[in-house]
C-alpha cells in the first residue's frame, strides 16, 4: 500500500512539472546528453523556437523502443544508425519526417521518407603521423602491411563502427572478403565492445591505427590544435555512416514532433553539428564547417549499402568475421 | 515453535526479496520474449571458455594468495597495514579503470614492455585469454588474499603457543593448523572469484583480443543489443543461473567446518621460523604490492595532469555516485547480517545470497524495466533502482565475507551465549557485531565502491540528467576528451578506494581483539 502510495506521488510529482509547458520527448543514445554532446545545444536551439519544454531521455533508442512498442513516450528518437533503421521500420511505430530530402548535401542518395539524416561521416583507420611513417596508402596496402602494425578494432555486435568496418569490408572485397579478414585479423590487437575503448587505446599510443571516421582528426585540431591525427584515405573507398531522427505515429505532440523534424534541417542545427558532433552535417552550406575541418582531406569514393542490403549482409558478413578470428 | 519461527523470519525475508529481485526480472523478460530460446553453437562456445577462464582465474588467485596472506599474516612491518588496505584497491576499481591501468603497466607499449625492450629481451602481449586472465587475477587476488588473510588470523593465539610449545616445525604447522583453516576458508574463497569471473564482461572484451573471449555475459548482451533477441538473452541468464548453483553445491560439499575452538583473544605471537622463510615472505610481499600497486600508480600519473581541467558536471556526478554508495551500503548490510547469521544452519540463506552474483545486470535491468513500465515513468526510477540493484549485486560478497567468521561465532560461542541467556539485540550488540566487526567493516567498504563503478542497469532507466561518474567518464571518452576521461577515472578511483578504506578503518577499530 504505502509503496503504491509513493509510486503515486512520483507520478503526480513528474505530472506537475510536465504542466507548465508542452514537453517533447526525445530519446537519444547515452553520448548524446552529455554537455560534451550536441544535446544541449540542440535542446537550447530548438526551446528557443518552440515555447516547449524539450526533454531528452538518454540510453538505448532502439531496444527500449522495441520493449516499449505503442506505449512509448518517446515523440522523435534521434541518434539511430543505417544498421537499424530496417528493425526500427518494421516496428511501424514511426511517421514520416515530411522533409525535402533534396536539399541533403550527402555524398550518397538519401530518398527515405522516414528516417532523416543529421549528421555523417565514413569509417576511416586514423593514426600520427608522427609515430607512424609509412602509413598504408590503401586498404590493399592496410591487408599486405607486416603484421607487427597493430590496430585496434571495435566488436560489430556491439558496436555500429564495428558492424560498419564489416560492411566496409564486404563493399571493397566482396566474396574475397574472408581472405580480406585473413590478412586483416593478425594486424587486430584487440576488439573493444565500443568506439571509446579502442580510441583510448589509440591516444595512448598502444595501436598504431584504430578504426574510427575521416572526421576524427578534426577534434584534434580544432580542439586541441593537434594536427598530428591524420585519417588514412584509400582510394578503394569509405563506408558511409549516418546518424538518423525520426519522429513517433503515436505521439501526443504531433505539431512539436513535426517541428523539430523541421529543426533538424534548419541552418541553426546543421550549423553547430561540425563542433558538436565532430561530423558533417546533413546540408553543408558556407560557413558551416570550420575552415580547419573543410580541408579535411576526402575519399574520392563513398561505400555505402542501403537498410535492405546491410540487413541481409550483416549475419553473413560477421560469420566470416568469426571465423577469420576462429583461426 | 514461535521463536524459532522469529529467529528465521528475517533472513526468509530478506532472502525472499533478493530471490525475487533476480528471478522475477528474468521471468519478466522470459514472459515478454514468448519463452526461452535455443542457444546456438557459439553460445555454447562462450559458455565453455567462460567457465574456462573462471575457474584458471579463481584457481591462481587462490594459489597466489595463499603466500601472500601468509607472510602478512606472520609478519610486521612498518605501513603494513596501509599495503593491506592499498593492495585490496584492485578489486574496487571499476572495471574500465583497471583496464587502463593494466595497459600502462603490461600493454603493447606499457612499462613492463619497455623494459623488456631496453634490457634486450623479447615483449609479452597482454591481448588473448591470458589477458582475461591476468586481469582478473588483478582484480581479485586482493579479493583472495583478504579473505585467506582473515582466516589465518581467526587461528587462536593459544593454538600457536601450543604448537610452538610441542616443537612444531613450519611444516606440522602447516598439516595441523594451517590446512584445517585453508578448508574451511579456500573453497568459499574460490568459489566467490568463480563468480565473479563468470559474468565478467568488459575485460574479456578489451583485453580478449577478439570474439574468441566472448562469455556468456557478453553473448547475453549481444543477444539482447545486436539480435533483440530476449528469448536467447534469458535462457542464456538461466544458464548462469545453474552455474552458479552447481558451484555453491560443490564449494558447500568442500568446506570443512571450523575445528580450533573459541581462543582468549590474546595478542598473537609470531614465530618466524628461519631465513628461507623470511625472504619467501618478503618475495611474496614484494611481488604482490607491485603487482598490485604498479597499475594503480599509472592511473594515477595518467589522470592527475588533466584534474583541474573536469567541469562542475563531474564533481555533481561525484556527489551523486557517493550518495548511491552510501545508501547502497546500508541496504547491503541490512541484508547482508540476516542471510548471514542463518546461512550456518539454512542452506537456502546462502543460495539465496549468491544468486545476484550471476545475475546479468541487462537482463536485471531489462526486467525490471519491464515491470515498472505500466505503473510509472521509469526515469523517475533511475535512482532506485541503481541502489536495489547494486546492493543485490555487492550482497553476495559482504555475505561470502561474512559465513566463515560467523560458523566461528557459533561454534565457539553459541552455548556460552545459550547459558547465559544472551539473545536478540543484546547478542547482537554484545557479540555478534563485535566478533564481525572485521568482515562487516571489509563488506561495507566492497559495497561502497561497487555502485562506484556502476554503468549496468541505469541506462534504460536513464533520465538524461542524473549522472554517475563512470557514466560521465564513458560518456568524456565517446566525446575523444581522453585525458578528462583519464582525469576523471583518477577520480573515480580515490573516491571508490576512500569509501572503501573508511569503512574498512571502522571495522577494524571495532574489533576488540
């Protein structure tokens, strides 16, 4: 009874404050919130427009939405991947986002009418260039190199950059992709459960490469001033990788949902992404990258496999991967 | 009849609510999935490596902690015990910060390596299943020695000075005082690094070096992440589950009772034996505290630098994960002594305090996820449910502490007490929290710094402000700030290892030997 009582009185004490203004509820990974992520410029930009009260709620997007099915809270989830965009399409709780997707400045075609883009990058093996002086040229050279050059990689069952490099892989080498990992899988140090680990293992020197995007260095040099941090480019080609938003059918704020889809692509958004979220924006217009990230150097080619491809290449794709480490 | 059923009320109702705590999440998410699933070959492949390297890790800790905890125990020495209580600092690091202070030391490019290089001699790789192992050996030789460490100082002192007073050489000592005490201390020993090892998670997956280090824990979180599949996620927490009945099936059938009697809590008297002795201890010693201690320097000389540097946001993600430890360390306790005092003599108290050690905090997290769902908004439950679930998950620990020096207890004291009439709080004020002081104030400290180090189950209960510190340190790391990261697991360390030796401090001045 008493623990009823109290359960009670938290939901009445959460009611009270949703009172005042509307709330949009935005679910978002667990990066996202952090003062170190674009969360709270995105929450001040869009409050700013709004007369709302935006609220992110932090964690896993896509399994507390499958456990939470019609009854979800959310309004918009931001922040999913390619990867699982077909699961989070198949759930049919998603509306779409009624944006032009003309106007995308993506290195690839983006025609999805429901999931919406934010921001992009590609998968790239960074290293120092300091430290490292002969860099591999291209993924060719990355697979011949000797194997005293150690790079860390991150798991593909728990990591998208993970199941992207799979996928990078398979785009480049596809049927030889089994000999690919063959050659690869002496050079891999370790596999880390996340993006995090391996790039700790980077800036501490233990790995001479790591896998992580083409637009890692520009943390470095805007931030830290360091220009040392360099993405190898090879011509082979990179795996695109985008981060999407999306908002809920069943959402009891359709005007501010439908407003923050527009938001998404409005100047204020796509121009604080560069810093925020060290990627590209969606739309790229002048003065949206700092001068230091627009001389990024850039793939010639761009690896991309839509939600259909990806999905019925991922079991496949990470039975080679284990087998190539089964060795 | 209605005193007894007094006497084990308590600890059935606490064992009640841990057992439910950990077996109604799982049948929350059995329920939600439609049944369990089949395991597939390479979870069957995760479960033998994972029982594996547990039983390689607990095996060597336990070997190596046996010298150890002997030379500590027969020496003195001046910090001896500051070393005690630094060298238990391992076991309460948070995980992601151990790793990184073993890279330092034993990593491609750490210092161990760099020696091995300058001195001419080929270097050791720490990625592979040796790695694994070698970090949880790290992890929980402390746990081992401390726990080896009390028994040798629950031998009386009057079972010394009668040895010593019929000539025993080091080696009768060892057959007629030392083994009985290693049998009733070493197989709960062993069996609580099992555990511990068996739900390992993230060091298989940083320092495994690939997918062949994958245990079940790993297997249930990517069952769970990457296939959404719950079905498989539970039967395969179900088969933990086992596990960890079988083994505290075979440690209860191993352990021998306590045999020495209740002594007269004199000052203990040390004989040293010779020279061979001496430098086998000093060795033992020696070779521990750098063991030990070297990782923890790194991360220390890591982090310092970058100190200054950390934003308000992580001195309020301090103060919340030291409130969480706070109150996580009460209801630890106050579970903890009840399931204790009964385990002697109820098999299902032990069981029932062992079981959350093999819960998967994702299968907890999901279930109670599950339950709370329909009658609240679970962000209101972020808190709450981080403290329920850690002061289950610390219990198991406190509890293992505890059950050797509570059959002492009872061996030796329950007819004086019986005799003199000594029951219910007075008992417990007069003897029994005396008498536990030492391993009551060792558990406080352990359940201090596990909700520390935390990330499990708070993330579907998030609610994108309450912060703790290790999630503010992934959370620095995903944003590249990895010397603020490094800063802030410094941090995150002191903090933990304060807590900790606090509550040790505490127990050992209330102890009246």
């Amino acid at each position: 009874m008493k623990k009823t009582l109290m359960l009670a009185g938290l939901f009445v004490a959460t009611a009270a404050v949703a009172d005042e203004k509307p709330v949009l509820t935005v679910y978002a990974p667990d990066y996202f919130t952090s003062e170190w992520g674009p969360g709270p410029a995105i929450e001040k930009g869009f409050e700013e427009v709004c007369a709302c009260d935006l609220k992110f709620v932090a964690g896993d997007v896509l399994p507390r939405i499958l456990l939470e099915g019609d009854k979800t809270e959310a309004d918009v989830v931001i922040g999913l991947n390619t990867d699982v965009t077909a699961r989070a399409r198949a759930t049919g709780l998603f509306a779409p986002h009624g944006q032009d997707t003309g106007a995308l400045t993506l290195p690839i075609a983006w025609t999805d009418d429901t999931f919406l883009p934010f921001n992009w990058s590609e998968t790239a093996f960074v290293y120092d260039r300091t430290k490292l002086a002969n860099p591999p040229q291209s993924f060719q050279e990355l697979l011949d190199a000797p194997d005293s050059l150690k790079i860390a990689i991150q798991d593909p069952r728990s990591s998208i950059s993970g199941l992207a490099l799979l996928l990078w892989v398979k785009g480049v080498y596809g049927d030889k992709a089994p000999e690919a990992w063959a050659k690869l899988a002496p050079k891999v140090l370790t596999v880390t459960p996340g993006w995090s680990e391996s790039y700790g293992l980077f800036t501490d020197g233990e790995v001479d490469m790591v896998l992580s995007y083409t637009t890692s260095p520009a943390y470095h040099l805007i931030a830290e001033d360091d220009d040392t941090k360099v993405a190898a480019i090879f011509p082979e080609g990179h795996y695109f990788l985008t981060e999407v938003a999306a908002q809920l059918k069943g959402t009891d704020q359709p005007e501010l949902a439908q407003k923050f889809m527009d938001y998404i692509l409005s100047d204020a958004f796509q121009g604080m992404i560069a810093t925020a979220n060290w990627s590209y924006p969606a739309i790229i217009k002048p003065g949206f990258l700092p001068e230091k990230f627009a001389a990024l150097p850039r793939p010639d080619k761009t690896i991309f496999f839509d939600e259909t491809e990806a999905e019925a290449l991922r079991q496949p794709a990470l039975d080679e991967w284990l087998a190539a480490f089964a060795k | 009849m209605a005193r007894r059923l007094r006497e084990i009320s308590l600890p059935a109702l606490a064992a009640a609510l841990v057992a439910g705590l950990v077996l109604v999440p799982l049948g929350a998410v059995v329920i939600r999935a439609g049944g369990f699933s089949a395991l597939r070959g390479a979870d069957l492949a995760a479960l033998r490596f994972t029982l594996w390297q547990a039983a390689l890790s607990a095996a060597l800790s336990c070997l190596l902690a046996m010298p150890v905890a002997r030379a500590l125990n027969r020496r003195r020495f001046a910090g001896r015990s500051v070393l005690i209580s630094l060298m238990g600092a391992p076991f309460i690091l948070p995980t992601i910060v151990a790793v990184i202070g073993l890279i330092a030391i034993f990593g491609r490019r750490g210092a161990l390596n760099a020696g091995l290089e300058a001195l001419g001699l080929p270097t050791l790789t720490i990625y592979g299943a040796h790695g694994v192992i070698l970090a949880h050996v790290f992890f929980n030789l402390p746990l081992a020695t401390r726990m080896i460490l009390h028994g040798w100082q629950a031998i009386p002192a009057e079972r010394m000075r009668l040895a010593a007073s019929l000539g025993f050489g080091p080696a009768q000592v060892q057959r007629h005082l030392e083994w009985p005490m290693l049998r009733s201390v070493l197989p709960g020993t062993f069996l609580a690094i099992f555990l511990v090892c068996l739900t390992s998670f993230a060091v298989a997956l940083t320092l495994g070096g690939g997918p062949r280090a994958t245990t079940v824990e790993l297997a249930i979180y990517q069952a769970f992440r990457f296939d959404f599949d719950l079905g498989r996620a539970a039967s395969l927490a179900l088969v933990q589950v086992f596990v960890c009945l079988a083994a505290l099936a075979v440690a209860s059938r191993l352990t021998a009772p306590p045999a020495f009697g209740a002594g007269l809590d004199r000052a203990p008297m040390r004989f040293g034996g010779g020279r061979a002795l001496l430098v086998q201890d000093l060795l033992a010693i020696a070779g521990a505290a750098a063991f030990l201690l070297t990782p923890i320097g790194a991360i220390v000389a890591r982090g310092l630098p970058a100190l200054p540097d950390l934003s308000p946001a992580i001195w309020r993600a301090c103060a919340t994960s030291l409130g969480l430890a706070a109150a996580s360390t009460l209801l630890t306790l106050a579970l903890a002594l009840p399931l204790s005092l009964a385990a002697p003599r109820h098999r299902w108290a032990e069981g029932a305090a062992m079981l959350p050690m093999v819960a998967s905090s994702l299968v907890l997290g999901t279930g109670l996820f599950l339950i709370a769902r329909p009658f609240v908004n679970p962000a209101t439950l972020a808190l709450p449910v981080t403290l329920l679930a850690n002061a289950a998950l610390s219990l198991p620990f406190v509890v293992r502490l505890l059950i050797p020096e509570v059959r002492v207890l009872q061996a030796d004291y329950d007819r004086l007490a019986a005799s003199l009439n000594l029951r219910g709080l007075a008992r417990l004020r007069l003897l029994t929290l005396p008498r536990l002081a030492r391993p009551l104030g060792f558990g406080a400290g352990l359940s201090a710094a596990f909700p520390m180090g935390d990330l499990g189950v708070i993330t579907l209960f998030s609610d994108g402000e309450t912060r703790t510190l290790p999630l503010a340190l992934f959370q620095l790391m995903g944003a590249y700030r990895m010397d603020q990261a490094a800063a802030a697991a410094c941090l995150l360390m002191t903090l933990t290892f304060a807590l900790f030796w606090a509550c040790d401090r505490i127990g050992h001045h209330a102890d009246p030997r």
